[in-house]
C-alpha cells in the first residue's frame, strides 16, 4: 500500500470524514477503488484496535494459538508414555503468547 495514500486516509479520518468521503477523496486523488479501499480498512482496523485499548479479534487468535500449541504437545506426550518421540510445539506456544502479552 503506498504510504502517502496512507497517510492521507488517516488525515482525512483524524478530520472526521467517513469511509465513504474517505475512499472517493482518495480516488479523486489518484488512487485506485482497491486501493482506496485497503486504506479504508486498515483505518477500521486500527481505529477498533485502539478505541478500547484492546483488539479482542487478536486475543482470540493468540489464545488459539496457544491452546493449540500446549494440546498438540499433551497429547503427543501422552501418546508417547511408553518411550516414544513427542513433539513440544514451541513455536504455537510463543506466538500465542507474545501476542497475548503484548496488549
């Protein structure tokens, strides 16, 4: 996404413009509709992320994250009891929760 089209959505909404004004200034200004309209969600999303501190859409998926990590790891340790080889999924477990700690 080009930055200056960018930049011009987040001063347009920082004015109160609606998406809609937002997504036809920037046409107006040489942006393509697709354009146009990224930028417009990318400022939806940044505007949820931050009006209650929180993205709670994120939280879920880091918690995912992590579940899913710790579960693969118990059960490949269980099913591994009797000597076998079993997977820690380090990698889902970290994820999840650096994600969740960086709220």
């Amino acid at each position: 996404m080009s930055a200056t089209f960018a930049d011009r959505a987040f001063d347009l909404q920082q004015q109160g413009h609606d998406p809609d004004d937002i997504a036809t200034q920037l046409v107006k200004e040489g942006a393509s509709p697709g354009l146009a309209r990224i930028c417009v969600r990318d400022l939806d999303w940044q505007s949820s992320e931050h009006e209650d501190g929180s993205a709670s859409d994120d939280s879920g998926v880091a918690l995912l994250w992590l579940v899913g990590g710790v579960l693969v790891t118990v059960v490949t340790f269980a099913a591994a009891a009797g000597g076998g080889k079993f997977i820690i999924a380090v990698g889902p477990i970290v994820y999840g929760l650096s994600r969740l700690l960086r709220r």
